[in-house]
C-alpha cells in the first residue's frame, strides 16, 4: 500500500504545482490587461492632443527593431512598391 500512498502524494504535488502554475498565469494575464488598458489611455491622451497614434505606434514599432533592420524593410517595401508601379 506504501506504493499507492506514494504515487497518490505525487498527483497532489503535481496537482498543486499545476494549480500553482495557472494562478501566476491568471494573474500576469490580469497585470497584462492593466498594461494594455494603461497604453489605450496614453495613446487616447496623445490623440486629443492631436497626434496620429497610428504614426505614434509605426514610431514605436521602428524604435523595437535592430538597427539596420528598419532601413533594410524600407528598401524592400520601396523595391515592391516601384515594381508595383505605386512610386
């Protein structure tokens, strides 16, 4: 019987674990939408005062990548562009 006991204590240990694991994930999901409601406010406090947040998070975008990385995606996007007629 020592064996069932045994492997019974471990289902609660993974069990607990398991548990444990959601609860940080619930609660970083909960800290994630805070964030997310915290930037739509700055970015609605940036569009009344006039700025395109569309540009604002392009900006945003560009300033994330390596350098180099940006210019090299504008010459393709130029490339295509031309061959597509549009510049």
């Amino acid at each position: 019987m020592a064996d069932a006991d045994s492997v019974e204590d471990k289902g609660s240990i993974a069990a607990q674990e398991l548990r444990l694991f959601i609860e940080r994930v619930e609660r970083l999901e909960e800290e994630k939408k805070g964030i997310a409601d915290d930037i739509k406010d700055v970015m609605s406090e940036m569009k009344g005062r006039g700025y395109d947040t569309k540009i604002v998070r392009k900006l945003i975008s560009i300033r994330k990548k390596k350098k180099g990385e940006h210019e090299e995606e504008e010459m393709v996007l130029e490339t295509y562009m031309a061959a597509l007629g549009m510049i």
